[in-house]
C-alpha cells in the first residue's frame, strides 16, 4: 500500500470510532450535537499522559476513555432530562464550552530538555509515542483496525443480547419501553457514558496518529459529521456508521473525483438519500430481512 | 467604571438588535417546523455573499444590497426548504419511528449547510471580504459616552421586523394560517389549510427577516467570511433559546441578553470568556430550567 492509500485507510478508521458513539446514542434515541468534545477529552488526555508523562499508549487509551466516559456522564446527568432537541442544544454548548477550555488549556513540563503539553489556541505538539517506539504507519493502522473490529464485533454481539433489544425499544419508543417497566434514566445514562468512551478511545488513537491536537479539530463541524456518517450508513447495524465513513472519507475524499466540489456532491448525495431512506442505508429493516433469510442467524 | 459599564452596555445593545432579529427568523422556522433549521445561517451567509459578489463588480448603494442580502436569503433558505424538510413532513404525518424523520431533516439541513458552504467559497475563494460599512462618520458623543451609529440603527430595524412579524401574524389573514399550522397542523389540514405551502410560505418570511438579520451583520462587522453561515445559525439559536422557545418577545429579549451579556463578558474577561459565558448561559438555562427566560402560554 502506498502512504496515499494508508492515509486514507487510517482516517476512515479514526472517524469510525466517532461515528459509532453518534450511533449508540440515535439507537437510544437520542441526537447529540457533541460527541466531538469526548473526542477531544481522548485525545488530550491520551496526549499529555504518553507525551508529557511517558506512559505507555495502551494505559494511556484507558485513562483517556475512562475521562471520556466520566465527562459524558457529568454532562447525561444534567441533561438526560430534557427531550430531543433541547437535549441536542444542550449537548452542542457543553461541546463548545469543552472546545473553548482547550483554548485556554496551557500546561507544559520539560520533558527531555523540550516543553510538551497543551499551549492554549497553539494547540498541542509532540505527541510522538507511535514514532518513539518504532511504529509504521502501517502498523498503526493495523493497530486501529484492530481495536476497531473487537469494538464493532462487542457492539454486534450487543445488538442480539437482551440489552440490545431494550437499547432499541427505548430508542423507538420510550415511554412503552418504561411501561413494561425498563428503567430508561439508567439505560441512557450508561449509553451516553458509553458513547462518551468511545469517542475519547477515536480521539486517543487520532492524537498518537497525527501527533498533533489542535482546539479547532473538535469543532461542531467534527460532530455533525460524525451524526451524517451514523445516519446515512443505516441505524440497523453497528456497520452501518463504517459504511457512512467510508462513503464519505473512501469514496468521495480518497478517490478525488470531486476535488473542489466534495462537499456539494457528499451533501447533496446525503440530502437526498435521507428522503428516501430516512434511517439510512443498513436500516433495520435491511438488516432485519438479511438477518433472517441469508445469514441463518436466527 | 460607571462608564464602561454603561458603555458596553450600549454596545452590548447595538450587537443584541442583530442578534434579535436573527433569532426572530430562527423562532418563526421554529415554530412552523419544530425542528432546528441547521442550514437557516448558510443560506443568510449565501445571500451576504451575493451581496458581496455584486458589490465587487459595481458601486451599488446600501439598500440595494440590502434587497439582494435578503433576496439571495429567501432562495436559498427555499432550496432548503424543498430539499431538507418538505420531503419530511410527508414522512412525518405517516407511521414510522418516532422521532426518525426529524432527525433526517435535521441531518440534511446540516448536509445542505455544507453544501452553502461550499457553493459560497467556489464563488468568492478568498477567506475575507470587505462589506460596506452601514455608516462611515464618526460615533456621536454624549457625554461619556459614544454611540456608535450602528446601534440605534440596528435597534430601529430590529423593532420594525418585530412589529411586521407581530402585524403579520396577529392581524393578517395568511399570520392566522400560519398560527394555526404552528397550533395543530393536522387539524389546520382539515379545515381546508394547504399545510405544505403555508409552511413553504412562512419559511420564506423567515429567510427574509434573517436576511435582514445577516445584512445588519455583515455591514456592521464590515466584513463577510464563510464562517458567517456557522456564526449566524449558532447566534439565532442561542438567542432563541435564551429567550424561551417559539415566542416574539422572547426571542428580541434572549438577543439583547446575548449581546449584553457578550459585550460585557468580552470586556472584563476577554474573547475566549464571552464565547464561553454565552455557552455556559444556554447551558444552565437548558438543564436547570429548560425553558429559557419567557415560558410559552
């Protein structure tokens, strides 16, 4: 593979983990506007703890995804309450309010005669754990599709379990699903904690990839694509959110057809595709008629 | 002391009349589609950049940029329309998921939103242009203080697109439908209102005022960026919930709270904390009091 096509590759990966975490939250039915903020806890925490604080990248990915499930949790608290669109708003300002703090996130120490750590609007520098430990580009990808296919294979498994069916049922329709006596304050707040790790391990593994952060990378741009990619892929299966990605990254970025006019083909295309398929393109209903006669799953 | 704080105050005041009226464009698309309309600042910023494009090409005088801000507004938010939520309102009155076609209008208006985008930087690449300035003198003093034109001009314009807003939907004949489609679409169906056109309608008189809106704005900064789509959508929506949801009043006193609130915050802790406080605001009001300062009837 030449370094064009691993560049590719790689990114369709990392945007998969923050389309996934936009994914488990439509299923429950709910839509947040900011995700990309948990994504951007991953990738700081990941950051300071190898670059500034020599962990390994492993611990440094749990820590990162602890934080960013603990940050969704603190901002599901205060806002699970509130109904659909408040609750995307609400999500959208913690989102801001998270980009903002990494504006004004100065933190350095010396490490090797260098200072490393977050400087504010600069952004992030050095976050060269991948390179230090003698990792190619190919390895790393290697890497990410790895923690990749156990993430998405955790997520399939889910989808068939007893949990999976009450994710859905209180993604269709809540209030059925409280009458039959499912706890739904407890099952989003898990979910929204959930999705918030998931982001932050994308963002821990997009910091060591690019091995430089900047506030602005997690912008409300970031998020509303990650919702695009989940919508569009299908809301049937956790395949879905890859299959968005890879349209949009694979298709239309990487084969550069459209160089110039990308966002007008990509929004047109998902523009129309939701009239027609509103749940997108693996919705359940797909996913439910392969399921039962190809597969011989049931 | 006294002084700047009256000072940023009066500031705060010129910023938040822009602020009202996009926020009066962006509670009427509200009301009539009960989904937030993404792509509602691109399609203002499309229309500030054909606006721009003329005015590089030949000297044109304000007002007339005014009509081509607000007319290049009320195509674009029509595009918008047709493509990202006309096909969901058929899909909404059906069965279906609860919920499922909102999300794709709300997806598609973001899809639309990228599309502006796009549209508008193939047209004028560069990242900044000049816009002309509404006035060019000097600010008048009174006493301590100086008041820059902008302000009671934009306070005039603001009041006038309330009073027309209030006029037309409280006294006219076509207001009446459009309440009604607001209320009870379904009934508003029934009682021989062509639903679809009404919203078709209602959604041009809100690209219209937010046209107005954006021209405020770009000739105040005295700039356009394609930043002005994200900026003008993030704006109406803060100040619309700030001011409670779907309600007027609501709407002008949620964007004067904003740019006060703004201009203050920017004063005493600098750029970062008056995004941050404006944030921080929507936030607190959407989790303590979910309604945002006028609760609706």
């Amino acid at each position: 593979m030449d370094g064009y096509t691993v560049g590719v590759l790689t990114n369709i990966g990392l945007f998969s983990f923050l389309a996934l975490s936009a994914y488990v939250l439509l299923v429950a039915g709910e839509l947040s506007f900011g995700q990309q903020a948990f994504f951007g806890v991953g990738a700081y925490t990941a950051g300071v703890a190898t670059a500034m604080f020599g962990w390994p990248l492993a611990a440094a990915t749990a820590a990162a995804m602890a934080l960013g499930g603990l940050a969704a949790l603190l901002v599901g608290l205060s806002t699970l309450r509130l109904r659909g669109l408040y609750f995307a708003m609400a999500t959208l300002a913690a989102a801001e309010m998270a980009r903002i703090l990494f504006e004004l996130l100065r933190w350095q120490r010396e490490v090797n005669g260098e200072r490393v750590g977050p400087d504010g609007a600069q952004g992030f520098r050095g976050i060269r754990w991948v390179f230090e430990h003698g990792m190619e580009a190919g390895g790393f990808l290697a890497l990410i599709y790895g923690v990749l296919s156990v993430l998405v294979t955790a997520l399939l498994v889910l989808e068939r379990s007893r949990l999976g069916a009450t994710l859905r049922a209180v993604g269709l329709d809540p209030e059925q699903a409280a009458a039959v006596g499912i706890d739904i304050h407890r099952i989003k707040l898990g979910v929204v904690s959930a999705a918030g790790a998931v982001a932050a391990l994308g963002g821990a593994l997009y910091a060591h990839h690019n091995t430089y952060v900047e506030p602005r990378n997690f912008d409300i741009m970031l998020g509303v694509h990650a919702l695009a990619y989940a919508l569009v892929g299908g809301l049937g299966t956790a395949l879905g959110p890859l299959l968005g990605v890879a349209l949009d990254v694979g298709v239309l970025e990487g084969s550069q057809v459209f160089a110039g006019y990308r966002m007008i083909v990509f929004g047109g295309v998902v523009a129309l595709l939701l009239v027609v398929r509103p749940r997108g393109l693996l919705d359940e209903q797909i996913v439910n008629a392969l399921t039962r006669r190809g597969w011989g799953l049931r | 002391m006294l002084a700047d704080l009256a000072q940023n105050t009066l500031d705060g005041l010129g910023a938040g009349a822009s602020y009202a009226v996009l926020a009066l464009g962006f509670t009427l698309v509200f009301g009539v589609l009960r989904l937030a309309n993404l792509a509602y600042g691109p399609a203002i910023m499309l229309g500030a950049y054909a606006a721009t494009w003329v005015s590089l090409h030949a000297p044109v005088p304000l007002l007339a940029l005014a009509a081509i801000t607000v007319a290049g507004s009320v195509a674009a938010g029509a595009y918008v329309e047709r493509v990202c939520f006309a096909p969901h309102r058929r899909a909404r009155a059906g069965s279906g998921p609860a919920g499922a076609a909102a999300m794709a209008a709300m997806v598609a208006s973001f899809a639309v939103w990228m599309q502006l985008e796009e549209a508008a930087t193939l047209a004028l690449p560069r990242h900044l242009y000049a816009f002309p300035p509404l006035t060019t003198g000097p600010p008048l003093s009174l006493g301590p203080l100086a008041l820059r034109m902008e302000t009671p001009i934009g306070l005039g314009v603001a009041a006038a697109v309330c009073a027309a807003l209030w006029w037309m939907l409280y006294r006219a004949r076509f207001g009446l439908a459009v309440r009604a489609v607001i209320e009870r679409p379904a009934a508003a169906g029934l009682s021989g209102i062509d639903v679809s056109r009404v919203s078709a309608a209602a959604f041009a008189v809100a690209s219209s005022v937010g046209g107005v809106g954006g021209f405020l704005v770009a000739a105040t900064h005295g700039q356009v960026t394609p930043h002005l789509g994200m900026w003008t959508t993030l704006k109406g929506m803060l100040a619309m919930m700030i001011g409670g949801l779907g309600s007027l009043p609501g709407a002008v006193a949620g964007g004067m709270v904003l740019g006060v609130l703004e201009s203050h915050s920017q004063w005493y802790l600098g750029p970062q904390a008056r995004d941050l406080t404006a944030y921080l605001l929507l936030f607190a009001l959407l989790a303590w009091r979910s309604r945002g300062l006028a609760r609706r009837g």
